[in-house]
C-alpha cells in the first residue's frame, strides 16, 4: 500500500510536470500565433494602404491592433489611414496612443509633428519635428528636417523653412520631397534659374506631379521660354486632366 501510495504521489507529479509543460508550450505557441497574426495582418493594412484600398487596410489594421493593442506601427498606419479619410480627431487618438506606448519613437515624433502642423498647432509639431531631426540615433533625419521646413512654410518663415530645407539636402541630397519644395519656394522667391535647376534635379529622382508641372509652367513663363512652357502646359494636361493644377491651367488657354 505504501509502495502504491509513492507511485501514485510520483506519478501525480509526472503528469503535472506534463501539463506546465503543455500549458508553456501551449503559451508559446499562442503568442506565436499571435505575432504572426500582427505581422500578417500589419502587412497586409500597410499594402491596401499603398493601393489605396482604404476599406481593406482599415479592417487588416484593425485586425492587427485586435491582436496586439500595443502595435505602435499598426496605430501609426491607422493614423495615416484616418488622415486620408479626413478623420482627423481618429487620426490623432491613434498617434497619442502610440507616443503613449514610445514616446521615443523617430518615426512618430516624424510623422505626428507633420499632422500637429497640418493642423497648425505648430508648437506642438516643430517640438515634436525637432527631436526627431536633432537626435543622433535617427537614420534618416531629413524626412523631419523636411517637415520641419514645410512648416516654416506654413508659419510664414521662409528664412527658416529654406535653412530646414538645405539641412535635409545635406543628409540626403536626392530626396525627392524636399528638391521640390525648394523649386516651389525658388520660385516663390523670384529665383526662376533655381527653381529650374531643382526641378532637373527633382525629376533625376522622381516623376513629375501636377505641382511640379504647375510651377515649371510658371518658371519658364517668367524666363520667357514660352516653347517649353507649352510643353509642360501640354504635359499636364495629359497626364493629370483632372488635377486641380490642371483646372488653373485650362481656365488661362484661349477658348478653342
């Protein structure tokens, strides 16, 4: 009886130790399949996102955050979701959500000091911009320094917005963003050979926008070069009819 009873003890501690082993293993694998679930449906809510298909990234989006609440890159593309839909108070909800979870983060201090200005609270954005810029950690500080430019722009500080604007072209000097806002604020300025030569550097690196053709128009028209001018007139309108770049344009032509 007493041999039984120790077996019986043993074999209760066996089939004990068996299920912590499951029950971890168990674990493990849920919060595997867990992660894998964020990634997969992160992924995805990024890709609609990128076509455009804003239905689709929104539900894999939100999917992603129903399994990780705590995904600071599934709050981040959300926010820039609800940006596009012009939910702007959803927007910021899911940026303070984030900048909760990291407040370190370069990419949001980046991209929700750029939504602050949008909505010109720019105190708030340009402290957030200049962290971003400033700190040495970050691989690519001309995205903030660009931002930081452009809201300068915004402001009214153009002195300030093209010292941002210089200080990203020294980091990156084929950014494509930021070579076209010095071609609009040339041409802004008055300085038409400038906002020429950004525009031939722009276009080494990107293609044209109907701002981009906009503004060619007008600076070659300042130089006198009405041939070219044409050319990018006619550019424009065949590449983007229905832009509101394009709208301007049509309303200055000559009825036919």
């Amino acid at each position: 009886m007493q041999v039984q009873n120790v077996w019986s003890k043993k074999r209760n501690r066996i089939v004990l130790c068996l299920l912590l082993v499951a029950l971890v293993a168990c674990s493990t694998a849920l919060e595997r399949e867990s992660a894998d679930a964020v990634d997969v449906h992160l992924q995805l809510g990024v890709r609609y996102l990128s076509l455009n298909n804003l239905p689709m990234a929104k539900e894999n989006l939100e999917l992603a955050l129903q399994s990780d609440s705590e995904s600071i890159p599934a709050h981040i593309a959300l926010a820039f979701l609800y940006e596009k839909l012009n939910k702007y108070d959803d927007a910021r909800v899911q940026y303070e959500q984030a900048l909760k979870l990291d407040p370190e983060n370069l990419s949001l201090q980046n991209n929700f000091g750029r939504f602050l200005c949008d909505r010109r609270e720019f105190d708030k954005g340009m402290d957030l911009l200049t962290k971003a810029s400033t700190n040495m950690l970050n691989e690519s500080p001309w995205m903030p320094f660009t931002n930081a430019g452009r809201c300068q722009m915004a402001i009214g500080d153009k002195g300030k917005a093209g010292a941002y604007f210089e200080k990203a072209l020294e980091f990156n000097p084929n950014y494509a963003p930021v070579l076209q806002e010095m071609q609009k604020m040339s041409y802004q300025n008055g300085d038409f050979k400038a906002a020429r030569e950004y525009l031939a550097r722009y276009l080494t690196v990107a293609e044209h926008t109907p701002e981009s053709l906009w503004l060619a128009i007008q600076t070659e028209n300042a130089l006198g070069n009405q041939t070219l001018a044409k050319d990018y007139t006619n550019l424009l309108l065949e590449k983007f009819p229905y832009a509101n770049e394009t709208k301007q344009i049509k309303s200055t032509l000559p009825p036919q």
